[in-house]
C-alpha cells in the first residue's frame, strides 16, 4: 500500500512516543529488524532544544487505560540527528520523524533539518501534546494549527503529517483547515486529559498532577473522531486510540482510516504490532471469501 507516495509493506505503525526502538534493539538484538512489528515506525516527538520532561511518577494504570506526563523528554533536534537517527535508519521500514515547536518559527526550523534527511520519508507534527502547554493550544484552534501547517509547509518537499488533539473543540474543522493549509496526512487521536489520585494520600499521583489517558478507555471516542474527520476531510487519516486486536483495527478503517497505530497495547506486548496484522490479514481474508460466496 502507498502513505502519500511512500510504499510501506502494510499499515500498521506504532502511535508516537509508545515504542522505543532503539532500546528494542539492545534488548531484542537483530531479532527485532527481522520481525519488526509495525510497517512504518514514528519516533518519539522532538524539540529544537534538549528536554528532561516532567518530574516522575510519569504514568498510572487505569481501567482499560494508561494515563502518561512524560512531558517531551528529548534529545533536541542537534541530538536526534546525530544520535538517534543513524540507528532509527536501521530499521527495516520507513520512518516518521514527529516534531514539536513550541513557536511557528521552532516548528519551521525541525521541519526544514528532519526535512532534509534521506532517512526520513514522512515528518508527523505534533500539535497536540496534552503534558506541555504551547503543545495543545496550536492544535485546538483550526486557525492556528492552519497556520503553523502553511508556514512549514514551504520548509521541506517531504509529506507532512499533522497530529489532531481530541480535546479541540471541533477536531474535524481543525483537519479540514490544515487540510486546506497543505497537510498531506492526519493521524489521530492523541491523549485526552487525565489524572490520578495517590490513595496513600489524597494527593495527585502523577508528578505533572495531570496527564494523557490512552488505551482501550478511549477507544470509542477514538473511532467518532476518525468517523467525523473522515466526512469531513479527503487526505489519509491513521486511525489510533485503544486499538488492541485486529478486529479494533477493522474497525478503524472501516471509519475511515488509511491506517493505523498501536500505541497502549505495545507496552503490554512488543509484538503485538504483528499480531495485529496477523489479525487483520485473517479477518480481511475471511471477510473476501465471505463476499465472493454471496
Ligand atoms: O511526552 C508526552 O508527555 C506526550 C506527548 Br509529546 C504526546 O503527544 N502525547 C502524550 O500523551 N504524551
């Protein structure tokens, strides 16, 4: 299948900052290049300037969900490109770099050097990021995210991807106005906002007192977001929230989706990207014999 004129063996990938392939690598060895679970892989957002992130604990397991502050901790962009990149361009499918700015003016500059590198063949913008403040308000408004699209839009020849934020909102005028601005892609949703109380004593768990929740918890809002988007939209969208089996993902195409991501089920399996295809091979086969017998 093609992604905006990129040729990827299949479409799953992995939901940004959920899978650390490069520490997968040291565990797993080459193992992980030969059984690579996602057919395209997103790196964790980066930032211009090197980030710690926010003060531990980072993450609490809900019902059917996680809630995560990891708040951006990153190498900066003179850090990624010398460090991470060589090694994420190992791996056996194409990348997505994800980039985050917290000016139009940061966002231009991280679009034009990821931009220029032949490891990587799509950018994704995240103007969503719920555990960093600038990170939302440039996706929530249609105005300001379409902005931040045209500026960078003229940065680089690569196809861009943007990052919806469910809490905008309208989620659907803020696609159709990046759309207009010249995005090629839309991947959605990221986290909806959460917290947590420490039982010991009554006071916010998480270090950053709120957070981002994901998973199956979210996963019917989700699937809504994609649906309306979709109606509303005519580029691929990449459909994540929750999605766990091969029948969720079904079930994220059958709304709209191009393709999809799994993000909260990999911290439970690593593998479980290729099960997911697995999953979603045998259903499709199945549901092609049930077609031709009718
Ligand atoms: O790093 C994070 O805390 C984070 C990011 Br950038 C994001 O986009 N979504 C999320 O749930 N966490």
């Amino acid at each position: 299948m093609m992604l905006c004129g990129v040729e990827l063996r299949g479409p799953v990938l992995n939901g940004s900052g959920t899978f650390d392939a490069i520490a997968a690598r040291r565990t797993f060895g080459d193992a992980l290049l030969d059984e690579f679970p996602f057919d395209a892989f997103v790196s964790k957002t980066i930032t211009l300037e090197q980030r710690a992130g926010n003060p531990p604990p980072r993450l609490w397991e809900t019902p059917a969900g996680l809630i995560n502050s990891i708040g951006l901790p990153n190498k900066g962009l003179d850090g990624f490109l010398a460090s991470d990149l060589p090694q994420l361009a190992e791996l056996p499918v194409p990348l997505i770099v994800s980039v985050m700015g917290f000016t139009r003016d940061e966002l231009a500059v991280l679009v034009e050097r990821v931009g220029e590198r032949d490891e990587v063949a799509l950018l994704e913008l995240n103007v969503s990021c719920p555990n960093v403040e600038t990170g939302l308000v440039m996706g929530a408004d249609p105005d300001e995210a379409a902005r931040a699209v045209e500026r960078v839009r003229a940065c680089t020849q690569k196809p861009l991807i943007v990052k919806l934020t469910p809490t905008a909102q309208d989620p659907a005028a803020v696609a159709a106005a990046v759309e207009e601005a010249g995005a090629d892609a839309l991947s959605l949703i990221n986290t909806l906002k959460g917290m947590a109380i420490d039982p010991g004593t009554g006071a916010p768990w998480l270090g950053a007192r709120t957070g981002g929740l994901s998973g199956p918890a979210i996963r019917a809002v989700a699937l809504e977001q994609v649906d309306a988007v979709a109606r509303r939209t005519r580029i691929p969208l990449i459909g994540m929230g929750g999605i766990a089996t091969g029948r969720d993902a079904a079930d994220f195409l059958a709304a709209g989706a191009s393709c999809i991501a799994v993000g909260t089920e990999s911290f439970r399996d690593p593998a479980a990207g290729r099960r997911i295809s697995r999953e979603l091979q045998l259903l499709s086969r199945k549901e092609r014999e049930l077609s031709a017998r009718k």
